[in-house]
C-alpha cells in the first residue's frame, strides 16, 4: 500500500514538473509565420512515432501486399469474403474475422420445410489454398412429434460448399489482380 501512495506521489509530481515548461521548435521564432499560425484540431500536423512509420503492427498483416489477400483480419480476406458470400442465403450466428469462425442459424430451404441446415466455416489459412477453408455441415429432420432431429450429412455437401467458397475466393483475388 505504501510503495502505491509513494508511485503516485512521484506520478503527481513529475507531472507537475511539466507544468511550465514550453516547446521549443527549430523551425519556429519570434516572428516566424508558423508561429502565429493556429494548429487545425480537426487536422493536426504528421508526428513522430516511437514505432517507427507505420506505427504497432499488432496482428503481423503490414508486411502482406493486398494481392495476396493480406488486411486486418486474421484469415485470408478472398477466402473470408468468398466463405461469407457463399453462406449469404442462411442467417449468420456469429462471425469472427481475427479467428477465422463464420456459425450460421438454422436455415431451412423453402422447398423442404421439415428439414434444416446449419453450417461452420473454418477459415485456417491467411494464404488463397485450397486446404486453407474447411466446412462442417449439420442437418436435422423434424419427426411426428415435431421436435427437431439429427440426421446424416453426406460428406459431398462439405466439399462441394468448400469447392464453391475457393472458386468465389479465385474471382475475388482475379478482380483485385485485373484492377
């Protein structure tokens, strides 16, 4: 408790230290123009970063070029637009972009209204591959009773839901490249 009352004490009073003191820049004078100028608050001047130019790089994306899908998610953004437009017809649950995580609700198609799909798409790659999106499709049935059941899923309906997000993910990065 003691080392806390004193950290403070000493926060407080190099602050206070600070109080007077004034900037001094080089370029500025007495009847220099830009000393008399006002500093727009909606459009302050460029400064220096500790960081360096483009500032703290947290999630690694600085150094990837936009072609190759590179942005500030977690996942490959062709693949992560492709997965989203392709499940665009079923109601998203959540979507996590930095986890690379799209759950959809149960959707059920106009044409078969005792049956139900839900989908998880797994974004795992931040490179356009083929082995970069997997998806997991699960499907209920509704019995006599009507409560909701599990049924089969044939394992096609994966891969052909994961074919057609890596051929919308292809037209994405061609548009990009063709731009």
């Amino acid at each position: 408790m003691a080392v806390a009352v004193i950290a403070a004490g000493l926060l407080a009073l190099g602050l206070s230290a600070c109080e007077g003191s004034k900037a001094v820049y080089p370029d500025r004078g007495p009847g220099n123009k830009k000393d008399r100028e006002m500093i727009d608050p909606a459009n302050p001047p460029p400064r220096d970063s500790v960081f360096g130019e483009g500032g703290l790089d947290l999630f690694g994306s600085g150094g990837q070029k936009k072609a190759e899908g590179g942005s500030a998610i977690g996942v490959n953004s062709f693949l992560w637009r492709a997965s989203l437009d392709t499940l665009g017809f079923m109601p998203l649950s959540s979507a996590d972009p930095f986890g690379g995580v799209i759950i959809t609700e149960w959707y059920s198609p106009p044409e078969s209204r005792h049956e139900r799909f839900k989908a998880n798409v797994y974004v795992m790659s931040r490179q356009l591959r083929a082995d970069g999106v997997r998806v997991a499709v699960f499907r209920q049935v509704q019995n006599d009773k009507g409560a909701w059941v599990d049924a089969d899923v044939s394992k096609s309906l994966s891969t052909e839901m994961e074919n057609t997000i890596l051929t919308r993910a292809r037209q994405l990065r061609l548009a990009v490249i063709a731009d």
